[in-house]
C-alpha cells in the first residue's frame, strides 16, 4: 500500500512539473519571437482573443493603464527598427497551474541598446485547448 501511495504522488509531482514546462516552453517561445520579430511566432503561442495591458508608473506622472490591441502589438513588433537592438531578459519564472488555466509571473529588465531602459513584472494567463497552451492575457508593469 505504501508503495502505491508513492507511485501516486511521484506520477502526480512528475505530471505538474511536465506541466509547468510546458507553459514555460509557451512564454520562451513568446520571447523567441519578440527578440526574432516574428509575429507569426508569437501568434502561434497568443490566444486570438488575447488582452494585452501595461501600467506604467512614474514618480512624477503617477500611475497609467493602458491597453493595447493585438493587431497594434503585432504591428509595433514587426515595425522595430533593423538597427535596434532591444533585449527582454525574464529573471524568473513563478507558475501556478489549476486545469486548463495557468498564470505566469516573470520579472524582467529591458534593454535598449544594451543599456537598461525599464524593468517590471509581466504576468501572464495561459489557457490549454485541445492539449496546447495559448497566452490569453498578458499584462506588465514598467518603471525606470
């Protein structure tokens, strides 16, 4: 019996720990095809529905939400400049899965011409359909 109990458990750790990789495999990809410029990419991992939010905080202007489109996401991603050089390094990843939905929060610093433009937190809601995870929500803080 105790050996059963075992099994169980180690199937049921081994299962969420697949399960954590696969999302995070979904957000690497994301980033693939943000630094790659590849809107086809990173449409393969959003939701077609996808909400995109970011706050901005400022000392000086105080706090601002704002909301973005995914056809003005996808088009601010594919008109970046060539001679631009920008990088989004994830610092970590903290992920929470509960069935078909999982929540992703990752900070991050951003880099603009390999100098620290802002830095935050991205979170993100993910929802599993016919057995792929698909970003449906993405929201970030941003900060100098």
């Amino acid at each position: 019996m105790k050996k059963h109990l075992i099994l169980i458990f180690l199937f049921i750790g081994l299962s969420s720990t697949a399960q954590k990789q696969d999302v995070q495999k979904v957000i690497e990809d994301f980033f693939v095809g943000f630094h790659q410029k590849d809107t086809i990419k990173l449409k393969s991992v959003c939701s077609d529905k996808i909400i995109l939010q970011s706050i901005s905080e400022s000392k000086t202007k105080g706090n601002k939400l704002s909301n973005e489109s995914s056809a003005e996401f996808y088009k601010s991603i594919s008109s970046i400049p060539s001679n631009m050089k920008f990088s989004e390094k994830i610092l970590s990843y903290n992920i929470q899965i509960d069935g078909a939905m999982a929540h992703v929060w990752a900070p991050y610093e951003f880099y603009l011409n390999d100098k620290l433009s802002h830095s935050g937190v991205n979170t993100f809601t993910l929802f599993k359909e016919n057995d792929a995870w698909k970003i449906i929500y993405l929201i970030d803080t941003r900060r100098k």
